[in-house]
C-alpha cells in the first residue's frame, strides 16, 4: 500500500491580487463610460416620455373633435364645455375657454401648471353660423404645465424635443366639422358652399354639382 504524500500549502506571494493603482484605474474607467453613456439614457428615457405625451395629446384632440361633431360643445351655452372654436389663429394667452381633458382626476379639473392635464384650442374658419353650416377647423393641444406662459403655434417633434417645450403645442390637426344643427344637408354640402372659386374669391357654384 502506498502512501500518498500531502502537498504543504505554498505561501502566496505578497504581490498576488489587485493593488490599489489597480483598482482606482479601474474605477476611474467605469466612470468616463457611465459619464459617456449617461446623456443617451437620459434623452432615450425623456424621448420615450415625449412620444406618450404626445400619444395622450392626440386622444385628447381626438375627443375634442368627436365632441364638436356630435354638437356636445355649442357656442355661447353655459350648459355646455368651454371651448368651442373661435376663428382668431393666434395661440392663446392663457387657458380661459380652452377645452380641458383632465386626466390625474383633480378637483379642480385641469389646473394651470399641472402636469398630467391638457388644454385644447380649436380655431375655425370664418362663418357666421358656424353650427348650421359646419366650418374647416384646426385643434392644437397644449400641455397644461406650460400656462401660465408665451404659447407658440409650431408643433414640437418627438424626435429632437426630448422633454418638449411646454409652451408649444403637442398636436396640431386640421378636420372638416360637418352642421350640428339644421342647415347643411351634409358634411360634403358643407365643405361645397364654403369651396372659393378662385376667379371670384366667393363660394363656388360649380363646387356641389
């Protein structure tokens, strides 16, 4: 029977592991990566906030148009929601008579500053009865944080407005809105009567036919 014999355990050497060099170099590496990396993950995370806003942004003006077909929002009717279209194109001074979409559910609804709320400007064509004979109409939607504040009229991108301009509107959409009321037969006759005839500058009459 043989023996085996055990191996005595050498002594590692002082200048075994990492030394301290070493290790701030490592760190000091991993650092001018995180500082490099850091401004792209920042952008990528607001791009991404950006591009939901304005996701909301455009349910929003889509609620606001489907409320003016179905006549929910008259002119000059306390009983109805602010904001029914005015024909100036300018962007608003401030909130008042805007159409509100809340959506944090505050009491208040849509308060100025708030970052979850919407305000809605519809601006339409001029008509003298704009319910009886339906009008060409643009709806910029602004986030409510940006009032009070200068608003502008030109439409943010996604793509290079990372957290946005809040004073800048996040949709900016043109529709036709058909008569309420009576008065138009339809939403084509509509458009037909309010069609220029270029030579004229007045309503075509050859436009319906």
């Amino acid at each position: 029977m043989t023996k085996q014999k055990q191996q005595p355990n050498l002594p590692q050497s002082p200048e075994a592991g990492y030394t301290i060099i070493e290790s701030l170099v490592a760190m000091i590496v991993v650092s001018v990566l995180m500082i490099a990396i850091a401004p792209v993950m920042a952008y990528s995370v607001a791009t991404r906030v950006q591009a939901r806003r304005m996701e909301l942004a455009t349910q929003a003006a889509r609620a606001y148009i489907d409320a003016l077909r179905v006549g929910a929002i008259r002119p000059n009717d306390a009983t109805s929601p602010a904001g029914f279209p005015v024909e100036a194109s300018a962007a608003p001074t401030s909130s008042t008579g805007l159409y509100c979409v809340d959506l944090d559910g505050g009491n208040p609804p849509c308060i100025d500053g708030s970052k979850k709320d919407f305000y809605v400007q519809g601006v339409r064509s001029t008509t003298a009865n704009p319910t009886q004979t339906g009008y060409s109409l643009t709806v910029r939607v602004y986030r409510a944080d940006g009032f009070p504040g200068t608003m502008t009229t030109k439409q943010q991108s996604v793509a290079n407005s990372a957290l946005g301009n809040p004073q800048a509107p996040l949709v900016v959409m043109q529709t036709e809105i058909p008569p309420t009321t009576q008065g138009g037969s339809s939403a084509y006759r509509s458009l037909c009567t309010r069609i220029l005839d270029p030579t004229t500058n007045a309503p075509s009459t050859t436009a319906c036919k």
